[in-house]
C-alpha cells in the first residue's frame, strides 16, 4: 500500500515501516537512540525501533508517513493504536540530520495529526526522552501538552509523556 501526495518539491507518502524507503529513517533513528542512550533502559537502545510490528503502523489503526525531497527520505514517522480510548500515539518521528531545522518535523506532525483525525483518533500521545530537547521544543510548540512535572530533574522522568487533543471538544 501506497498513497502520495505532492507538497511543492516534497512528497508525503502513506506506506509501511517495512516499505524500502523507512529503512534509512529507521536505521538512522537506531543510531540516534543508541548514541544518546546505550543502554541505559536496561537493553539496546535499538529495541524500540523493532518493538512493535510494522502492522500495528498501518491503516485502520495505525499510519506510517514519510517525506521524500528528490527520492530521499528526508522525515517520517507514524502512529498506532494506544488502548481502546480512541488515542492514537505517535512513534518514530525522525528528521534525516541534514535536512534538520527546515520545519520539516512540524510539517509531519501537522500531516501525521490529519491522518489520525481521518481515521477516527481524538487524541494523540508520544513519549520521548529526556536527552531530546529539540524533540520536547517540538511538541511543545506544536500544541502537545506534557503530562509530567516540568520542574522536575529530566533524568529522573526518563520519559517525558505528552498528549494532544484533535478531535471535537
């Protein structure tokens, strides 16, 4: 399965994390978590880009959204079913590092939020860790709202919690 849709240069395409073109996002992303963390949650760091199947990320539960500039995977990341209370959570959103600080995450944010809404979510939830400030400035400016003390030591929290509401009030 695949849907495209052209954005100026830039191409949206609904897919698959197993399609060919995530591999590089993943792999990259991989390397990323493995850099900041180690192991420091007790196993590789890469574990969390294999935990879930590829099939929790597809349609009707799930989406996975990568942005191609000239046939290269320069953003993505998706979202799965989080529970039965009509939240969707995002995982995986990467920014490939030469393409960084183009608003490129913001735009997949926005896309992945309108394909969550399309599907029927009403809420949106991610986590990230306490080492990716760029990441936590990025939900935070897109409207997510943290669910963890913010006056609290970052190392101690590990995971920072966000959530979002798009559906109706």
């Amino acid at each position: 399965m695949s849907q495209t849709d052209t954005l100026a240069d830039d191409v949206f395409i609904l897919t698959s994390p197993d399609d060919e073109r995530a591999s590089f996002l993943l792999e990259s992303l991989a390397g990323h978590y493995e850099d900041l963390y180690g192991e420091e949650f007790g196993e590789a760091a890469t574990s969390e880009i294999t935990r879930y199947p590829a099939s929790r990320f597809m349609p009707p539960d799930g989406a996975f959204i990568l942005l191609q500039r000239g046939g290269l995977t320069i953003c993505g990341g998706g979202f799965k079913r989080r529970g039965d209370d009509g939240t969707a959570e995002i995982k995986r959103v990467w920014t490939h590092p030469d393409y960084l600080r183009q608003g490129l995450a913001r735009r997949l944010m926005l896309r992945l939020e309108a394909q969550a809404s399309r599907q029927g979510y009403a809420r949106l939830y991610l986590t990230t860790g306490y080492l990716q400030k760029p990441a936590m400035q990025l939900y935070l400016n897109a409207g997510y709202r943290p669910l963890f003390d913010s006056a609290a030591d970052p190392h101690a929290l590990v995971l920072m919690p966000f959530e979002k509401n798009i559906g109706p009030d």
